[in-house]
C-alpha cells in the first residue's frame, strides 16, 4: 500500500505523462495544418523539340535534387501550345483561372511572349529559358541586368560575334582573296529573325565571311513545318549559284531534323547551326548550351524565386557553359581546315 508521499509522487508523474502526451499530440496537431503546400508550376513550351522537351526533364530533375519532388511539395502543370502564339495564351490564361500558380516557366521565345502578354500586369512570377533575344524581346534592357518586374530568364544561344568568329576563323584556313557568301536560311519566327538580325550587324568585322538572307514566312504546326522547308528549297534553289554555304539560325527550323536533312540534301553545306545534332550530320560548326546546363541553370533561378525572391531582382543572364562540335569533312568541301584551337573546344564533338 502506497505511503500519501508515494500516491503523491504518483499523480505527479501520471500528470507530467499526460501533458506530454498531450503536449506531443498537439505539436503534431499543429504541425500537420501549417505544413506549408506544395507549390505549383505552371511550363509553358512554344513547341515540342529535343532540346525543348529534354531541357524540361533536365528542370524538373534539379528541381527534385533541390528538394522539390513531384507530388510531394511541388505539382507541374504541362501545356505546349504547337508553335501558335494564340493558343498559347488560351492555354495559359485557362490554367491560371483554374489554380493561381507559384510559377511559370516559359520555355523559348513564343511562349515567353504570350507569358508576358498575360503576366505583365500581375505580380505572378515569370521565369523563361531558350529565349534567343531577351532585349530585343523587352525583357530587360541589357544582358546581365534585371528586368525590374516579375520575370526574369536566361538566353541560350552563343553571341552572334563569337559565332561569327569560330566560323570566320574556319574559313579563313582556304585563303581565298573572295569572301565566302553564306546565306542566312531563317524564317520569320521571333527568334530567327533577331539572331539573323545580330549576325548582318556583326557580319562587317569579319572579311571572310559575307553575310545575305534567305527569308520565309513562319509557320505553326506539322502542316506548317512542311511548307517552310518547301519554302526553304525553292529560296535555295533560286539562289544556289550564288552561294557558298548556308547559315541555321535559331528556330524550330534548326531544331527539325527533317527540316535540316532536305537543305543538307541540296548539296549547299551549312557552315555553321547551333545543334551538335547538326554538326553530326554535316554542319561545319556548331556552337550551343545543351539541355542539361539550360534546365539546371533554370532550376536553380526558380528554386530562389520559390524561396522569396523578388524575380524582378535576378540578372537575366547567358548561360554559364556552352560546348562546340565541328564536321571536318564539311570544312574540307569548302577548302578550309579546323584549326587545333577549334578542334581542342569540341572536344569529343569532332564528326566527319
């Protein structure tokens, strides 16, 4: 029989067990309702195309590495709007009347556009990547700097002088007196249109090469891309004569193995397009930041954002990392040899 001290130090005990517990359930309580939701990102591609769709998965994947996992804190919403700027913003301002997101990620020029279009005037934030032109799109007013709103992004295409200086330095090993006339093959896809428009500025500091174009209406969808490659054949047969070789600039055209394999079939070499794919196949130079450095580079922007991050504070930036490849049998069909330099950048990437 319990002493009235031990009953005493009993009830003490029992009493100092329950407050635990109920100490316990409520913290646990307490946590499960303020455990904060998952986040939701909203991608919008222009289109689908390898480097488009691998470039996602390369996001999504950091994103995970980050710390967001897919049907844990963060849920992806996928819309790709099939090259058409209108259904682009269709889709989009639906899937933001549905569920507000955290944010969206636009991916190439078009998409980039219609987000703006509908986020300008929100406080919903943008982050695009595979956008050719960020100034020439009014993103920011200078590579590196901010844009002072709500989105911010990455390019992803090489300078158009550094462009023009690995293909001016391949072509100047035929020591011809004549320049080479190279043809710009673009359509007018946004982002066509304004590296076509960097490489004519740049074009005059480099005596090897003269630059002139071959231009084509753009057009969505796979009925679409039949007509600009026929588009593109007839330029090039009008004008084969004239020229030494052919330009790809960046653009679904670029990216569309089709596309590329019939101008290759007209015997006119492409000195130079911004796929290594391309440079397998027979461009001369090829120059290009790769699905895996775009979509890492992207998620560790969102991953700021979804942090607090004003996105109107980031820089818009080029990529960190770009890597090269060269067809040496091209370069030999217009008389020219890669020089060392150029065949140690492409590193693995040097085809024939």
């Amino acid at each position: 029989m319990r002493s009235g001290r031990g009953r005493s130090v009993f009830r003490t005990a029992v009493r100092l067990v329950l407050c635990l517990f109920l100490w316990g359930a409520f913290s646990l309580s307490a946590g499960a309702s303020t455990k904060s939701p998952a986040k939701h990102i909203v991608i919008l591609s222009t289109l689908s195309s390898p480097l488009l769709d691998t470039s996602i998965v390369w996001f999504r994947k950091e994103m995970a590495e980050r710390g967001y996992v897919d049907g844990d804190n963060v849920s992806y919403e996928f819309l790709n709007a099939e090259g058409d700027i209108v259904q682009a913003v269709s889709l989009l301002s639906s899937a933001i009347a549905k569920r507000r997101p955290d944010l969206i990620l636009t991916v190439a020029t078009l998409a980039t556009r219609a987000g703006r279009e509908l986020l300008a005037a929100t406080r919903i934030p943008q982050l695009f990547m595979i956008v050719t032109d960020p100034v020439d799109e009014g993103l920011t007013q200078a590579m590196g700097t901010p844009s002072g709103s709500n989105v911010t992004g990455q390019s992803h295409v090489v300078p158009a002088e550094s462009q023009l200086a690995v293909v001016s330095e391949v072509l100047r090993t035929a020591k011809r007196e004549a320049p080479f006339r190279i043809a710009i093959l673009r359509s007018d896809y946004p982002s066509a249109l304004s590296v076509s428009a960097q490489l004519r500025a740049a074009a005059p500091n480099y005596p090897a090469i003269e630059l002139v174009e071959l231009g084509f209406p753009y057009r969505p969808g796979d009925s679409g891309s039949l007509e600009m490659k026929a588009s593109a054949l007839r330029l090039i047969e009008q004008h084969r004569k004239s020229l030494d070789g052919l330009w790809l600039v960046a653009g679904p055209n670029q990216a569309n193995r089709a596309f590329v394999a019939a101008v290759q079939e007209t015997g006119v070499p492409i000195v130079n397009s911004g796929n290594i794919g391309n440079a397998r196949r027979g461009a001369m130079v090829a120059l290009q930041s790769t699905a895996e450095f775009i979509g890492k580079d992207a998620a560790e922007t969102a991953v700021t954002i979804l942090a607090g991050t004003d996105p109107g504070e980031i820089p818009i930036t080029r990529p960190r990392q770009f890597v090269a490849g060269v067809n040496v049998t091209t370069a030999g069909r217009l008389g020219a040899v890669i020089p060392s330099a150029i065949l140690e950048l492409a590193q693995g990437n040097v085809f024939h």
